[in-house]
C-alpha cells in the first residue's frame, strides 16, 4: 500500500510593513513605559514624565518623545505665552490602551516578580 504525500506550499513568513513598524516603535527601549505613563496620567511635562521613568535618560527620553510624535503618537502642546511644555497622546496613542493592558495581563501571568 503507497502513501501519497503532500507537498505544502512553504509559510511565507513575510511580515506585513505595518505590523513590523508597530513592533519597531513598541519594543524600542521606553517607548512603551512612556505611552503606559502617558495612558495613566494622561498630559504631563518632560519633568513629570521623567521622574515616572527615572532610569531613562534625558536625552533618550527626549529621542523617544520626538519619535512618538513624528509617529502621531503623541502630541507636543507648546504654550505662546508660557515655557510649558506638556505631552499628551493622540488619538491613535490612546488606542493603544487595551493592547497596553493585555500586554500588563500576560507579563504577570508569565513573568513573575522576583523576590530578591
């Protein structure tokens, strides 16, 4: 008796542009602490935002900040009479907010405090 094989077609594990953009801009070092900051206080100045993330840098914290911004993340709001300066999320940051919870739901699930 012969068995017949398949031949399957190979996965094309191409990964669409789009998806790889948001994972480029999502796993960069503090761009997800800076939104998750920016979800839960909503509009904050550099100084509040850095003393939330206090082992970001200055400069990196002001690197990722322009590049949330030229991503329509956030948004910079400069005051013409003031020196204030306040961060706040665009509409197409706040939507991150249930991908940000299920991302907190599934680190503690599978990665538990360490104790020491």
């Amino acid at each position: 008796m012969r068995t017949s094989f398949s031949v399957k077609e190979p996965i094309n594990y191409y990964l669409c542009p789009r998806f790889e953009k948001t994972f480029s801009f999502l796993g960069k070092k503090w761009n997800g602490l800076i939104i998750d900051v920016l979800l839960q206080e909503g509009k904050l100045r550099f100084r509040e935002i850095a003393r939330q993330i206090p082992k970001c840098s200055d400069r990196v914290l002001v690197e990722r900040l322009r590049e949330l911004e030229n991503d329509g993340v956030i948004v910079r709001n400069d005051y013409a009479d003031s020196s204030l300066i306040e961060y706040c999320l665009t509409d197409q940051g706040r939507e991150l907010a249930p991908i940000m919870t299920q991302l907190h739901d599934w680190s503690e699930k599978w990665y538990p405090v360490d104790e020491g």
